[in-house]
C-alpha cells in the first residue's frame, strides 16, 4: 500500500539528521558539530542523500576555502500531527523540518469515544491529503487527554475519556495511516512544541503547565520529555491543595484541578453569577444559561471584579503548587498554556508572584514565568517532534 518507512542506518546518520530537523546547513557547519572526521561524515550525509531522508541544497557561502555543499531534509518528507483534546480536534501536516504545512481544527467531544474521534481525526487528514499536502506519511504523532502507557501506545483509566481505557489508538492509527505512529499525553507533546518551535526553543529543561479541562504538567530535562515509570508523571492536576475542597473527577476531594479545572471555573462562575458578585456573568447567564472559562476572561477583560476575583484564587492555587515544583526541579522556564491560559496577564500575574515569594531566589533568580505563543498548534507540531524522534532514530522500533 505505500512504501515502508526508511530509517537511519546508524547513529551517526540519526544524529545528522535530528540536526537537518532545525534546517539545512553546509557540510562544513556539520562537521563543526559532530564528532565524525571530515571524510566519515560525507559518506553518513552521502547515504543519507541515497537512501532519500536527505537532498543536496546548493553552495554555501565560502568560508575562505572551497564552498561547502549544503544538505537537507529531504523536501517530500511528511509528518502528521494529531492532538485530541477533551472538546477539540487538531490535525496538521508537516515537512520534515516540522514546518507546519496545513491545520485542521474543529470542535469534538472526546466523550464519543475512541471509534467516532479517531475516525475524525483521520477524515481530517485524508482532506489535507486531498489538498495535496501529502501522499505519503513517514510517521504520525497523536496527544491524547489523560494518562497513556506510552510503550503500549494506549490510554490507560483517563478520567475525562469514557470508553478509552486501553483503547489501542497507537495501533489503529498507525494501521489507517500506514506508519509509524506514537501516542503520549496531550501535556507532553505540548511541552515538545515548546521545545521545537515556542517559547522554549534553548531552554533544556523546563516545565509546562496546562490548565484546560484538566491540569498536567510536562516535565522537560535535558531536551527530552520526562514520564516517570509508568508515564503519569506531571499529572499535578491531582496534588492536594485543600483536604476539605470540592470533590475532583478522580473521585477523591481538593485536587488543583477541582479548583481550577475548565469544569471547576465555569462552576465557580456560575456560583458568583448566582450571588450577585458579577453583573457581567450574571447577564451572560441569564442569556445563554450556563458559563465558560471565555465567558470568565471575556468579564475579567471588561474589569468585572468578580471575574478578576475567580482568576485570581485560582491563580494563586496554581502558583502555591508551582511554587514547589520549582523548589524541587529548578527549571529554566515555566510556560503556561491551556484554554484557561487564555484568562492572560491577571492569571500570569497571580501565579508569579505566588511562586517569586514562595521559592527560594537562587531557583527563581533567573526564571520566566511566561504565557504559550504557540497556541493551537503547540500540541500538533509536538506530535510531529516526538514521532520524528523515532524516525530520526536508529533504534529498532517497536511499535507498528
Ligand atoms: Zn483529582
């Protein structure tokens, strides 16, 4: 049906091409930052040519000698991103740089269940198929919301995701698609779209924090996603902020994500709509006869102090946790993202200064706290990451 994946040969291969994956470059500027002599690692980019991950890209501007010839990813190369989340679907198509090429959103209720999601997520990329964009796929990423066995490629008991337990998504894509495919956390893979193309491009370790539906957190050391032993590392929606608050999806009581959760907010709304604090969500209410996190930034942007008031005890509860993770990992960067990310500067504002005051200066002396600019497309370009990983790897793989 298509052609099977071609992978590196070696690890020599496999690290030239991780480097093509930031863009072309001479052969000269390879050799100042690898580990091969001159003439092993023109047979590596040589075969590499061959073998069609990579093409010839002209000359190079000299460098006072001979003008080096410069190399790329080969130009056909496509990835698939997908990112399910618990009320949208993202699907994008990249080269092999991971230059998005074409994104597909819609909204999509995660609670159909694997069958309806996944067969939407593939309709969507045989449309950007259609388009042109692609013939082939050398590999697909897919982001799911809850906790996956990421060597199982399957979800595994995810609170917000009835019907999906064990459900094998890795397999069912990859047979669709006809590639390699991976499956990790939503939180993860947004957390490599930082690492490639955001806000966290130099930063080797860093965490993300994701306040949407649920809360996570992805935890980057060293350039590279950290999962813990079984994969539910970072899952800090769950850590207890009060013994005596709201009962959480999880079944147990005063969860973060209880709090401050998309579910947690809108409910919170709605209770000072209800008691007079806010004209703003009062009215919104009486119109559309339930609340959102956008109603709550909308109201905050218009200065409504009940608004303001919810974002910022939440703020403060994500910040109190925060705070000890900080204390704990000492990370280069925190960047928040999520739909209620979007509450913007009063949550940001409301999270650092409970972190500034809570951990110690010598963790938080040279550490931003910053929003997402990536967006939407965080989570698809970080699938394309994670399966290009695999791809530009030589280890035998081991998923399908
Ligand atoms: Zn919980």
């Amino acid at each position: 049906m298509k052609r099977t994946t071609i992978r590196p040969e070696n690890a020599h291969q496999a690290a030239l091409l991780r480097l093509l994956r930031d863009g072309g470059r001479s052969r000269a500027e390879l050799g100042d930052v690898v580990d091969l002599s001159r003439s092993k690692l023109n047979v590596e980019l040589d075969r590499l040519i061959e073998l069609g991950l990579a093409e010839p890209d002209g000359l190079a501007a000299s460098r006072g000698g001979r003008r080096s010839g410069r190399v790329r990813i080969a130009r056909d190369i496509r990835f698939a991103g997908i990112d399910i989340g618990a009320t949208s679907i993202d699907v994008a198509v990249t080269n092999g740089e991971l230059e998005v090429l074409g994104h597909l959103s819609e909204p999509c209720d995660i609670k159909e269940g694997p069958g309806v999601v996944l067969d939407r997520a593939i309709e969507l990329l045989g449309k950007l198929s259609r388009d042109g964009l692609f013939t082939d796929l050398s590999g697909a990423g897919i982001g799911v919301p809850g906790p996956v066995s990421f060597a199982e490629g399957v979800p595994v008991v995810p609170p917000i995701m009835p019907g999906w337990d064990r459900y094998p998504v890795r397999e069912t894509v990859g047979q669709a698609l006809c590639c390699p495919t991976v499956v990790d956390n939503d939180v993860n893979i947004m957390a490599l779209g930082e690492l490639h193309a955001g806000l966290a491009r130099h930063v080797e370790d860093f965490l993300l924090v994701k306040i949407g539906t649920g809360i996570g957190c992805g935890i980057v050391v060293g350039g590279k996603i950290y999962r813990g032993v079984s994969g539910s590392a970072g899952d800090i929606g769950h850590i207890r902020v009060d013994d005596l608050g709201p009962v959480c999806s999880c079944g147990n009581s005063g969860c973060l994500e209880a709090y401050f959760g998309g579910a947690a907010l809108a409910r919170e709304a709605v209770a000072v709509a209800r008691s007079g604090g806010s004209p703003y969500l009062a009215e919104r209410l009486a119109v559309a006869g339930t609340l959102t996190a956008e109603d709550v930034a909308a109201a905050a942007a218009q200065g409504d102090a009940g608004a303001i008031g919810l974002i910022r005890d939440g703020g403060r509860r994500v910040g109190q946790v925060l705070a000890s993770l900080v204390s704990f990992f000492n990370p280069g960067l925190v960047i928040i993202a999520g739909g209620v990310a979007k509450l913007g500067h009063v949550l940001l504002a409301e999270i650092r200064s409970v972190v500034y005051r809570r951990s110690l200066p010598l963790a938080t002396g040279n550490l931003p706290i910053v929003l997402s600019e990536l967006g939407d497309t965080a989570g698809v370009i970080g699938a394309t990451r994670l399966i290009s990983d695999h791809v530009y790897s030589d280890h035998v793989y081991s998923g399908n």
